[in-house]
C-alpha cells in the first residue's frame, strides 16, 4: 500500500513537471467504475468520442461484409483451367473478410453502439465497391483495388486511433496485416495468368 501510494505521488510530481494527467486513486477508479458502470467498456480514460469510433467501425464493417460477397461472387464465378488455385484464394479471403467483420461489430458493440448489418446500407457505407468482373484477370484486378482502399482506409483510422484507444488500434492494425496479405495475394495471382486469360 506505502509502496503503491509512494508510486502515485512520483507519478504526481512527474504529472505536474510534465503537465500530463496523473494516475487516479484506486479507490476513485472503484468509483467512478460502479457509478458509470452503464457504459460497459468505455471509462473516462477513454481517449476517443465512441460514436465517432463506432461509425467509422460501422464503415470497415461495411466494407468487409460487401468484400466478402464480391470475393464468394468471384469464387463461385471463376472457370477456366487457371481458376482451381484462384477459386480457393478467393473463398479463403471470403471467409477472412465474414471473420473481419465479426471482430469489428463485436468491438462496435463493447463502444456501446449498434453494428449495422442492414443490406439496404451496405454498398453506401462501404469503402470499396462491389464490381462483379467479367473475366478471372478482371475479377483478381477489382479484388486488388478493394484490398488496397481498405490498406488505405484501415491506415488513416490507425493515424486517428493511435493514442486514444488503444484495443480499436490493435485490432485494426491486424486487421490491415491481412489485408496486406490479400493484396500480396491478388499481386501473384495476377502475375501467375497465362497472358491470354479473359483477353
Ligand atoms: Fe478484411
Ligand atoms: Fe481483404
């Protein structure tokens, strides 16, 4: 207890020099805790206004929803003697963006917000678009574009979330590993055509 209360005055004094918030009490944290305790996960630390969060989370939300049905369109559209490989990317990166999505609204719903899983408002939302292409090339071309608008678009919510709150930041941030992969992905299976496919 001397030793905690020795370290909170440190962190005070340390506060002060650096005119940065000290640590609050434990018995304040407690507190604070039980009256505030209908707003779940989010606490006065929190660094971020959580509907501002929750309505950019809604539009990578609908980004991966709309991702992954291009991606099962794509799989379940692909022929010709290269698409054996290219199907099974494509039904692998499906089911990645239906997982990306899950953990973005289980987080929208620890905010305090809704996930919005309205199909009328999908397409709006979304970041990338859903272009159905006519020929395999065609298809691993648009699936490149969407990967790299979400590489884009997770980037510049990592620039927002950096500091604030830090359990959004790490999950977008692995959210954007995979989508780098993907676009890596499309990358070699784009390289990997025979010349004449679909042209
Ligand atoms: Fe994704
Ligand atoms: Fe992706």
């Amino acid at each position: 207890m001397a030793r905690r209360l020795l370290y909170l005055s440190r962190m005070d004094d340390q506060a002060k020099a650096n005119e940065q918030p000290a640590l609050t009490d434990k018995n304040e944290l407690r507190a604070r805790a039980r009256q505030e305790v209908s707003q779940g996960a989010v606490t006065r630390s929190y660094g971020a206004d959580p509907e501002v969060v929750c309505e950019m989370l809604n539009e990578a939300l609908a980004t991966e929803l709309l991702c992954s049905l291009r991606y099962k369109r794509h799989y379940f559209m692909a022929t010709g003697l290269a698409s054996e490989a290219v199907k099974a990317e494509f039904l692998e990166h499906a089911k990645q963006e239906t997982e990306h999505a899950d953990r973005l609204a289980e987080r929208i719903v620890q905010l305090g917000g809704e996930p919005d899983f309205n199909p009328a408002n999908i397409a709006g939302r979304s970041h990338a678009e859903y272009v159905e292409g006519s020929s395999l090339r065609e298809m691993i071309y648009e699936d490149l574009v969407a990967e790299r608008v979400a590489i884009q678009s997770y980037t510049e919510m990592l620039d927002f979330l950096h500091e604030k709150d830090p359990v959004t930041y790490d999950l977008v941030r692995g959210i954007l590993a995979t989508e780098q992969e993907h676009a890596e992905d499309m990358v070699s299976l784009l390289q990997g055509l025979p010349a004449a496919d679909g042209h």
